[in-house]
C-alpha cells in the first residue's frame, strides 16, 4: 500500500510513528510521513519519505508556552491553551501542507491508500478527510477513550454512575468551550463540525489504534468497537553505540538515578532543584537535556566523568539509558513512562500536563512510582523524600522489575501492523 502518515507533537509524539513507519516499510508499504522540519534526519532512517508539515519550531516561544501551562493546574485549563497555541495557532498552514503532501506521489496515480494520524492532529485529518483518503487514527492515552468503568482523568475512580456523570460534565464543557474553536477551523477548510473533538471527536470513527501497553493501563471493559489496543510502539534501535565518556561514567561507579523531561522546558531551569535533591541522598546522576534543555544552568557538566557524580546527554536511546539507571525521575510522558516500565526501573513523576497526572498515579497505583510531585510543588526536599521513599523500597523495585518481565513480550508494532492491513483489505 502507499500509507501516508501525519504526526503533530514533541518528540514523544513523533517517536511511536516513526517505529510504525519503520515497521511498515519493512512489511513491504511505501510511506510517507509527514511532521515538523526538525525531525527530517530521523524519518529518512526509518527509510519512509519525509514531507515537512508546519510552521518552523521556534525554542523561545515553546519555553514561554510551557512557562504558561506549567502555571495552570486545571487539567482543562491547560488544555485549552495547548489547543489554542499549540495546535490551532498554526493549523491553517499545518492543514495545507499535509493536502498538499497527500498529492498522489509519481508513478502512482491512484494516490494514497490510507491515512493514519495521530489523533491531536485534527488539521491533518482535516487533509485525509479533503483528499477521500481512508483515515484512521492514533492515540496513546487509553484514559482520554469514554468508559463508565473509568472516570476521566484525572478524577478518582467512585464507580459507574459517578463516572457517567463526570463524563456527561466534562461532555458539556467540551461542546460549549472546546468544540467552538476547533469547529471554526474545520468549517473554515470545508469540513463537518465535530462533537467533543478533545475527546470521542478526535478519533476515527473506524479505527483508532491505541499505542498504550496493556500491562500497565489494561483496556477498559466497554471499550468503544473502534478503539483498538496494539500495545506500545517501540523504536528500538539495537544499532545505537553509547559514547565513550559516557560508558566511562557508567563504569566508574554505582547505577546513576537518570533524569528525563522530554520536552517539559520553559525559562526556569529545575535542574538546581533536582542536583541538589539527588545529592542529599549521595547518588550519582544522569540528566538527560531533551527540548526541556535540563543542564543548562548548572556548570559542573564539563567535570571529569570518571570523577563527577553527575553525566549530562543530550539524546541518548530510553531503550539504552533507562537500562544503565537504578530509578528515572521523569515527567510522565506516556512515551517515557513505557521506557521506564520497559526497563525494569522504578519511577519518580513530576507531571506538568495533559496526560502526565494520569500516567503518575497510575504508576502510583501500580506500585511503580511513590505520590507524584507536581512541577509547581518541585522542591529540594520533597523531591529528596520521594528518592529515599524509592530506594528504601524492595516492594517497587521489585513490581518494576515484574512489569518490565511482562511488557518485553509486547510488539504493539506488529500488532499495529496486522490491524492496518486487515483494515485496508476490508
């Protein structure tokens, strides 16, 4: 088939694609995957066709934005800013590139076969949609999917009819504050209004694939016909050499806890914070930078790594980093959440937004993780109590330990891979 493939979103959005585009080119499709400029290198190595969609990434205006949300504890809230500057401020220019990617490619004049987008990306669907391109979606978040048997997050589970009535609330607040800006651009492109498009709205109304393990969020009992689980989608890259200096910290003492935040950054770098915590307690750390830019403020990254307790990287494999780690302190990115899962190792969450509360109390609940630390509650104490809450911990290391035994028999990739085609030949 000839599959095109549309991913808004940080790096933890766009990494699932690209294992699934690697996936699919190696069962034999032709794909072409369409996101933002800074990802071209890494899409051309899965060996899929790179088209660059959007306006270009701007670091200054992604540090105030997260300066904005982090202030903002009301999950909606939050989300009401992501959709407005993070998705619709630039949909129009989003949505035109996508159609225009979407053109048959040369030598094929019957166009693409399928289109698969994540499901925040509405003005790339929107482009699916214009094109009569059969469209499916992908999520990662099984917690966003309607189900009685699950409130909405991140409210506690009461039972069924408590979680009827949340959903039936939040239905209410998506259609009157949500629904009206996104169904101003949709009808600006030709498009049919939707109906609580943070929510049932942004799926495919026949298939959405759910990219979630199902050994840590297990499907929910009423889940939707169109919702289908495949597991997490891994990009593992067994061809990744770590660098010397880095193997050399690795060597020169105990396991370091490893610190990651994917793209939580703005103007406030925690890192002060963090050192000093994991210092306290005496342990050696790895602080990984990602978009957050962790590091940046701290001026012992160029010691000795065969003499300092501290080792700064920039992108480094999960797969590979997590292993090397005795705990993570992480944001709880659904992404990185399922590396640390993967790996076997406990986690300490400090959720900043969107899904991130929802993936840190399940952790909690799973017995993976102590209580989360919300960002604006980071401190050098607190985050020093949940490190020794860990380590003086057998039960977590060893629930970790269990989870990690379990999810290395998933491949939601080949399972992803199997939906697609039987939905094509449908």
């Amino acid at each position: 088939m000839n599959i095109i493939l549309t991913s808004w979103g940080t790096t933890g959005d766009v990494q699932p694609f690209l294992a699934l585009a690697r996936g699919l080119v190696h069962a034999g499709h032709r794909v072409r995957l369409c996101t933002s400029e800074i990802y071209q290198q890494r899409v051309i190595q899965t060996g899929a066709e790179f088209f660059p969609v959007g306006l270009p990434f701007e670091p200054e205006r992604f540090d105030q934005l997260m300066d904005q949300i982090i202030k903002i504890r009301n999950p909606l809230a939050s989300a009401m800013v992501v959709a407005q500057e993070g998705i619709l401020s630039g949909a129009q220019t989003w949505y035109d590139d996508c159609l225009q990617a979407m053109r048959p490619p040369a030598g094929t004049p019957d166009g693409f076969d399928l289109a698969i987008s994540h499901s925040a990306d509405i003005p790339g669907q929107e482009a699916a949609i214009r094109a009569s391109i059969p469209n499916i979606t992908v999520s990662y978040c099984p917690a966003f999917i309607r189900s009685i048997t699950n409130p909405p997050p991140p409210m506690v589970n009461l039972g069924k009819p408590v979680s009827w009535l949340l959903w039936k609330l939040i239905e209410l607040v998506m259609v009157t504050k949500v629904d009206p800006l996104f169904n101003q651009f949709i009808r600006q492109v030709g498009g049919q209004a939707r109906r609580m498009v943070g929510f049932a709205g942004m799926y495919s109304p026949f298939m959405n694939l759910v990219a979630a393990s199902p050994t840590i969020a297990p499907p929910p009992r009423d889940l939707p016909a169109n919702h289908r689980f495949t597991g997490a989608w891994t990009l593992d890259e067994a061809d990744y050499h770590p660098p010397s200096d880095l193997l050399d910290f690795l060597d020169a003492g105990d396991k370091p806890i490893v610190v990651s935040f994917g793209s939580m950054g703005g103007t406030h770098d925690p890192t002060p914070i963090i050192l000093e915590a994991i210092r306290r307690i005496g342990q050696r750390v790895i602080i990984q930078s990602g978009w957050g830019n962790l590091g940046r403020a701290e001026d012992s990254i160029d010691e000795d790594p065969r003499t300092s307790d501290l080792f700064c990287v920039d992108y480094v494999p999960h797969g590979f980093l997590f292993q090397q780690a005795k705990l993570v302190i992480h944001h709880g990115g659904a992404g990185t959440t399922t590396a640390v899962c993967r790996a076997g190792v406990p986690s300490i969450v400090v959720p900043h937004l969107a899904d991130q509360p929802y993936w840190a109390g399940l952790l909690q609940q799973r017995g993976l993780a102590p209580k989360p630390l919300h960002r604006q509650q980071l401190s050098v104490t607190k985050l020093a109590q949940r490190i020794l809450q860990t380590l003086n911990s057998p039960q977590m290391f060893e629930a970790a330990k269990s989870v990690g035994q379990q999810m290395a028999g998933e491949n939601g990739v080949k399972i992803a891979i199997r939906l697609i085609e039987d939905f094509a030949e449908e």
